[in-house]
C-alpha cells in the first residue's frame, strides 16, 4: 500500500516531544488537518494553546502516558532525550504498552539516516527503538531524516566557543529542513502505515568543513575550522557517505537559505 494511501478517518493525532525542534513544526502543521490534535510535554505548566489539547506525561517513568493517549488514533512520535539516550528505550516500552492498551492505530516514528550503518552510542539506540516498533503488532510507518539545520546550527554555536571548530574529516552532511520533514510526517499520519517510508534528504550535500565554514560567516565569527579524522569503525562510517542519502534528495530548502532567514545564528 502506498505512502499516500488516506487512512486516518477524523481521529486524535498525538505528537509526542511537542515542544523540542521538530515537534514544534509538526504540532504546527498537525493543527492544519482539521483533526483533534493532542500535544505531550513533561512539562507541568501547559500553554494556552487554542485548537491543541496539551497533557503532561513522562515517557522515562510512563506516569501520565495511558491518559494522554486515550481515545488517540495516531501517533507521530518526536520525543527522543539526546541528552540521556538511554531513557528512549522504557521510554519506547511506555509508549507502546500504553498505545497496544489505547488501541492506538498508527505510529508514525523519525529516524536518522544511517543509523544502520554507524556504530554510534545514541544511533544504536534509535536503531533499537525502530526494532522495537516494528516487533509492537502496532502498525506502523518509519521515516528517517537527514541532519536538521537548526541541529546544526546549535552545534556549530557550541563549538565556535573555542578559537578552534573542530569537525570530522571527509564526512559528508545533508541538511535537510525540518519543516520539510513536518510536513512528511504528517503526510505519513494522514495515510495507512508503511512501515519504512523513503527516506529524506536535504537538496544537497555538504562535506563537514563546508557547512561550519558557512556557519561561521553567516554568524560573523573569524575561526579556524580544522577537519579531524576520527578513528576505528565510527570515523570510516562517517567517510563513507553513511550521514546521507543522496537518492532521496527531495528536501527543497538548502543551507545556504536557513542561514539567510536566520538572523543572528550565533546569538541562537
């Protein structure tokens, strides 16, 4: 069955981390389709927000989780603790003992390209959690998604902090907009499960040394940028190409212009 196959008949769609970069634009574009629309947040203070019900739940521990998805048809799963990766997987069990308890009809999870192929910490982790939903008996669609620019841009302000910018070598990078990829996932809400979706790239690719190299004029900071080769198995990845997904360049908006529409990226 196709991507665009319509299967959500008027039901709740819940958007998990609703709060964080891309939960934003898809809590945004979510309150478009005309559909009850839930947002979940750990936070105990809730916004006034018309046309959204915010609940409070905690994913790590479950507490609050079976009431915010109660009566919920989809779910677009954006919650992830990059911080502490290794709250994703009860946080994963939580989710979907309360989504098989719900009877919760789709789970639409992101993802990171290459994930499959690099043997990073935090990777390793998203791999699980895509393991996890396909074993669940939920139905399902997984996009993965190249690097969002407004990650990168946060990352590139942390490391323009010393005289130095440190980057992998020969790694290549594929920013893709975040809004774009709302935009996908809702689509993907929208229609019957597809358990792996095409993935999703930006229009075009980037060694690492490039995109802080732009970063740095954009933001008006004078830095020396030194590409580093990482070592083992991660570093060979990384030369590999495995960060991006040339083939699925559908992505539309390009680094150059999230630089220009962001005024003062340094300043965040």
């Amino acid at each position: 069955m196709s991507d665009d196959a319509i299967r959500n008949d008027g039901g709740t769609i819940l958007v998990t981390g609703a709060t964080g970069v891309l939960g934003r634009e898809v809590l945004a574009r979510a309150r478009r389709t005309g559909l009850p629309v839930r947002a979940m947040t750990r936070r105990t203070e809730l916004p006034d927000d018309p046309g959204v019900t915010w609940v409070t739940a905690d994913l790590k521990t479950g507490a609050g989780v079976d009431e915010a998805l109660d009566g919920v048809t989809t779910v677009v799963h954006c919650a992830s603790d990059v911080r502490h990766p290794k709250n994703d997987i009860p946080g994963w069990h939580h989710l979907l003992d309360s989504a098989r308890r719900a009877g919760v009809g789709h789970i639409v999870n992101i993802s990171i390209v290459g994930i499959d192929r690099i043997p990073y910490r935090y990777y390793r982790i998203k791999l699980e959690g895509e393991r996890l939903l396909a074993a669940s008996g939920i139905p399902w669609t997984n996009l993965r998604a190249t690097q969002f620019p407004e990650l990168l841009n946060a990352g590139f302000r942390a490391l323009s902090k010393l005289p130095v910018v440190l980057v992998p070598a020969k790694t290549a990078c594929q920013p893709v907009d975040q809004g774009e990829v709302a935009d996908r996932l809702v689509a993907l809400a929208l229609a019957a499960p597809s358990g792996q979706a095409t993935e999703m790239g930006g229009p075009t690719v980037y060694t690492a040394d490039e995109l802080a190299r732009t970063w740095c004029r954009a933001a008006g900071k004078k830095r020396r940028i030194v590409a580093v080769r990482i070592p083992g198995k991660l570093g060979a990845s990384f030369r590999s190409g495995a960060l991006t997904t040339p083939e699925q360049a559908t992505g539309v908006r390009t680094w150059e212009e999230y630089l220009a529409g962001k005024s003062g990226v340094a300043a965040g």
